[in-house]
C-alpha cells in the first residue's frame, strides 16, 4: 500500500483530525512530514507524484464560544456535495463554492475545510449549549440535527472523499473506507436486572391485569404472577439475550454500576449473590462485562476511577479478568470533559456519545476513534465506540414502532457496508419482557450479522 506524506500546519487539533480521518477511518499508511508553520493555510497530502490540498480555517474556541465563531464563519449554511450517492454539507463555505474539488496538473484541490468540520464534529463540538432536564445537550441543537443529517455519517463520508481524490492523483491507492470495519456490537445497560427488586406486589398485579387485557399478551401476564413468589423474573432476560447473541455468532456486552446512589441509579449492589452469579455466567459465556457510570457522574467526575475500581476488582475477585474494559454513562449524560476522567480510570474504552432521543452518528462516525481532550490539546489512549441506536430513544422519545426500529438498524448496516465503521447498539435487559421486543431484537440480530 502506497504511503500518503502529509503535510500539516503545525496546529494540534488540526493534525487530530488529519490522523483520524486519514489513518484510523480511511486505513492509509502516512507519514508525517516537518510540521508547517501553525498559520499555513492548507493540508497537504502527498501520494507519489499526486498531491491533494484542503483548506483549513483557524477554530480557536471550544464549548459555548464555539457557537458564535462557526456563526462567524458560515458554518450554518453550508453548500452540499454528493459523496457515494449520499448527500453532505460542506461546511465552512459559502453556498456557491465550487465542490467537492478543483484540478490543477497532478493536484487536486478540496475546496471546503473537511479537516475541521471533521474536528468539530469528532471533538464533541457540534453539540449545542442547552440541556434538557438530565443535564444532557440538547439534540434538536446539534449541528447534525439542525441539517437533518444526523443519520449521515458525514465524517467517515468525508473520508471516503479523500479516498476517491486519492486514488485519482494516485491510480493504486489501495486503502477502502468500506473495508476499515469491525463486527456489530450490541450492548445492554444492567439498570434493573429484576422487577420484583423496584416494584411492588400491587403493581405487578396491575401490570398483569393490563398484560392480559390490553396487550393480549397472557405469556407476560402469567410470568409477572410468578414472578410474585420470585420463581421467574421477567426481567431477568438475560439467558435469552445470551442464547440469541451465540445463535448469530455475536459477542455482547452488559455494563454494570459500581456504586451511585440517586434515585435514577441502581437498585442492585456489587457483592449481591445473584448479581455476582450473573457476572460470572455472562463471563463464562464468552461476553464482555463493562462499567456504567452512575447518574452522578457527570457533575462530579471523580466518582468515575472511584466506581470502575470497585467494579474491576470486585471481578477480579470472582475471578473475572478482561484485558479490555468499556462502558457507557447511565442515561447518556455525558459531557466531552469526562473523557479525561475514563481515560485516567484506565477504561479502553466509552460508548456514551449517541443521541439520548434519536437515532444517529452524533460524533459524524460510526468508526471507533480515539478522543480529543481540549483541556489539554492532545489525543487520549481513550477510544469512543460511537453509539448508534438505543431502543428507548426509538420506542419512547421517537414513539416509533418495533418495526421502524429494523428498519433503523437496517439502514445503519447497509451505510457500514459502504463506509465502514462498526454498528452499536443499546438495548435494555428489562426492555424485552414482551414477546414482541423479543421476537423485533431477534430479528435485529439477523440483520447485523447477514453477510453483505
């Protein structure tokens, strides 16, 4: 494979955006060459004796003083270019620009700043300033939404765009986007692993009466009465969920509180013989256990290595080791400043930043990345496995069907066959009491794995 000599300005949220959208989202061998000077006006990349050039603009701001200086620069009506059939915005240039490239001798010339839309959008950036009341960004404010473009992974597409100029100032370039991919990865946040823990006997009853009458359903109704005298569960799915996951060949992940004591966290505690029961079944199984941060989290970040330390050895003295450990942020309230404290913990992994009440790529990517910290202007260990779709953002907050959620996580395949990147899903364990859900998340799994 031909290596790209890249030449960039010497500005380090620029190179970020270079190195992800260059060598971990296309594939390319690069190589860096002496950084130019920090107010150089153009990336440079270099293939044999073809270059490509793209322009970069000088973002200085970070948080809420982002949002008047993308005013500032016009990044709120971008023109819009073609990538694979997929519409794009081309922000940061004026409706009229010519796009996506312009051609002169061996060098072709991108004629919109890609480099920092993709920062803008990896960094966490593109989020607006307003919360709901979690304390979450509000959606309907990212940059993405506001274009209706949210289920457009326009940073990997951008990636694609820099494959195809490649390959025609350079005829053998060989890296794909479409071939940068990983398996799907479903993953289950263990909020409630059993109704009988939060609820009470007379509204189990009512839950019954309600699941035999109005949902026709008398499997659930009959399973909520035996789950009364705590012989069955129905929430307890989670041998369902194993099975379904080994019948496609899939490995899962659950992630589990390590402490946290808001009314919206956990009724269940470490130490607790059924819960490390099912810890060490789900390891056995051959699936990933994980780290959910408690609700408390985001306003105070230390709890984050408090909480995963108490998780990891707890494991450890049940005799569960993994060499990697993930998570996600109980109910999606995340922030791009606790990056920094996963990263200290010593998690490999987030999978925090999805859209809390839709579906779609909210870092611009459906690939793995590794993180940007502004605090400290550099590149993490820490990587961010995009979240893609939860079911409660579809079925409540959307108020869509189980239907449209396959037809979601359809569409979500068919665009990692042409961009790469890897599908990650959350669905719920207490999510799949009904026949249905259940019946829906089977046939999720045939999509995911059917071979394109």
């Amino acid at each position: 494979m031909k290596t790209i000599q890249i030449h960039c300005p010497d500005r380090p949220r620029l190179r970020y955006a270079v190195d992800i959208v260059v060598r971990h989202i296309l594939g390319a061998n690069i190589e860096w060459a002496t950084p130019l000077a920090a107010a150089a006006t153009d990336v440079v990349l270099r293939a044999g004796a073809g270059s490509i050039t793209v322009p970069t603009t000088p973002l200085t701001q970070s948080g809420a003083a982002i949002h008047q200086e993308l005013d500032e620069q016009i990044w709120r009506k971008p023109p819009w270019l073609t990538i694979r059939d997929t519409q794009v915005p081309a922000f940061g240039v004026p409706v009229g620009t010519t796009l996506p490239w312009t051609s002169h001798g061996a060098t072709l010339h991108i004629n919109f700043p890609l480099f920092d839309a993709a920062w803008i959008l990896l960094s966490g950036q593109a989020d607006g300033s307003s919360v709901d009341e979690h304390g979450r960004s509000c959606s309907r404010e990212h940059l993405l939404v506001q274009h209706n473009c949210e289920m457009v992974p326009v940073v990997d597409l951008y990636a694609v765009l820099i494959e195809d100029a490649l390959q025609r100032v350079a005829p053998g370039f060989e890296a794909s986007v479409a071939q940068h991919s990983s398996p799907p990865l479903v993953t289950h946040d263990v909020d409630r692993p059993w109704e009988h823990d939060v609820t009470g006997t007379a509204h189990r009853l009512r839950r019954s009466a309600a699941n035999l009458l109005r949902d026709r359903d008398p499997e659930l109704a009959f399973g909520r009465v035996l789950s009364m005298m705590r012989r069955t569960d129905v929430m307890d799915t989670f041998d369902f969920i194993c099975t379904a996951l080994e019948r496609f060949d899939l490995c899962g992940a659950f992630n589990f509180f390590g402490g946290g004591n808001h009314p919206l966290d956990a009724t269940y505690r470490l130490g607790d013989p059924r819960i490390d029961a099912l810890l060490c079944t789900l390891h056995k199984r051959g699936h990933q256990l994980g780290y959910h941060a408690s609700y408390a989290c985001l306003d105070t970040p230390d709890l984050i290595q408090t909480e995963f330390s108490f998780l990891r050895d707890h494991c450890e003295r049940l005799g569960i080791v993994q060499n990697e450990w993930g998570g996600r942020h109980h109910y999606l309230r995340w922030r791009p400043d606790m990056w920094p404290a996963w990263d200290e913990a010593g998690l490999t992994f987030d999978s925090s930043v999805g859209f809390p009440d839709r579906t779609g790529y909210r870092l611009g990517t459906g690939h793995p990345v590794p993180v940007y910290d502004i605090a400290s202007e550099r590149t993490l260990d820490l990587v961010e496995v995009p979240l893609l779709l939860m079911e409660v953002a579809v079925l409540e907050y959307e108020r869509s069907s189980l239907d449209e959620l396959l037809t979601r996580v359809e569409r979500l395949r068919n665009q990692s066959l042409i961009t790469g990147g890897r599908v990650v899903i959350l669905w719920h364990n207490d999510r799949l009491v009904h026949r249905r859900a259940r019946q829906t998340y089977l046939k999720m799994l045939e999509i995911l794995s059917a071979r394109p």
